[in-house]
C-alpha cells in the first residue's frame, strides 16, 4: 500500500516528544533518482523547550532517535 505523507507526520506527532513542537511537510518527489515505485518525502522538525536552551548533542540524539522510529515503522531508507 502506498504510505501517505500524513502517515509518517501522525507518526511522529504520536512520539509525543517534549521538545518537538511542530513538524511540516516541506517536499514531496517522485522521479529520477529516486527508483521506481518509491518517493522522497521531506520533513521540517522543530525543537523548542520553555524551560532551557537547547543544546545541539542532545537534538542531534534526539533527531536521530526518531528518524530511527520513522525510518523503522515506515521501512524507509535514508539517501547517502
């Protein structure tokens, strides 16, 4: 079945992380290069705390760990 890219935006609303306060579909491709079948979605997360200023290892980690999610639960892959 073909993935819809509210699927994967519902998704990681449902992460219900703290720190993510909104995320945008920016793109969506289909064509050269990406193969047959396929399409490459792309997304815009922002991070915001109100209590404390946000440190890049910790996003980094946290960016990570739910492209990790998405990337498992939809089996996508990520361009190298």
């Amino acid at each position: 079945t073909d993935i819809e890219a509210m699927d994967v935006i519902n998704q990681g609303k449902k992460l219900n992380h703290e720190l993510i306060e909104e995320i945008q579909l920016l793109d969506i491709y289909q064509g050269k290069p990406v193969p047959a079948g396929k399409k490459s979605i792309l997304f815009r997360i922002t991070y915001r705390s109100l209590t404390k200023t946000l440190e890049d290892d910790v996003i980094n980690q946290l960016h990570k760990n739910i492209a990790d999610k998405l990337i498992k639960n939809f089996n996508a892959t990520v361009p190298v």
